[in-house]
C-alpha cells in the first residue's frame, strides 16, 4: 500500500512510517494546524515587545515618574506584563521583564529597572 505525501500528496519513499516527502512539508504542514496558537502567542510577544521598548526609552535613567497619558499616549497596553510583585507594605508592582511600573496617586506612575 503506498503512502502518499499528508502536505503535497506526493508518493512517500523510504521508512514506513514517514508521514512527509520532505522537512519543507513537515514544517508547512504543522505551520498550518499550529496557525491560530502561533498567531496567539506572536500578538502577545509583539505587544510585550512594544511596552517594553516604551518604558525603558522613558526610563532612562533606572528610576523616574510619568503620567498615565504619556503612556496612553504612546499606546502602552496595561494589560500586558510578565510579573506582578507585591511588597510588605502592598505595593503592586508590574515588571515587563527587568522593567516595571508603579501606580501612584494622581495618575501618576513611577517607572522602575530591576538590578
């Protein structure tokens, strides 16, 4: 009984139990089924990239504070982080990675680099 190729349907040589004529349609195949959860996860890292690159060009200097409109405004997505900490005396800080930020009062945010 001949195989046939699952991606292109070419005739199969070889081991019994090959499934693809080449890696070129193995990986085109499972690119395919795989599509929406790399999708998911591609629009998540892009996102985390994108506040991350934003809070360390604001905070340049290891520590500084800003408003909740700069942040708006340059499109910073407070629904993507890595981390959440919260210290002793409950001060929930969020981290993208080494970067994080602190509510303060007033709409203000208090922009963090871990050491």
């Amino acid at each position: 009984m001949k195989k046939n190729c699952l991606e292109c349907g070419e005739p199969l040589v070889g081991r019994v139990d090959k499934k693809f004529c080449s890696d070129y349609c193995r990986n085109a195949y499972n690119n395919k089924i795989n599509k929406d959860a790399n999708n998911l996860v591609r629009n998540t890292n892009n996102r985390l990239r994108k506040n991350y690159k934003l809070l360390t060009e604001l905070n340049n200097t290891g520590k500084t504070k800003v408003t909740k409109r700069k942040l708006l405004d340059n499109n910073f997505d407070f629904n993507h982080f890595t981390s959440i900490y919260t210290t002793k005396t409950g001060n929930t800080y969020y981290y993208l990675y080494d970067q994080g930020y602190l509510p303060l009062d007033n709409d203000f945010f208090l922009l963090i680099k871990k050491e």
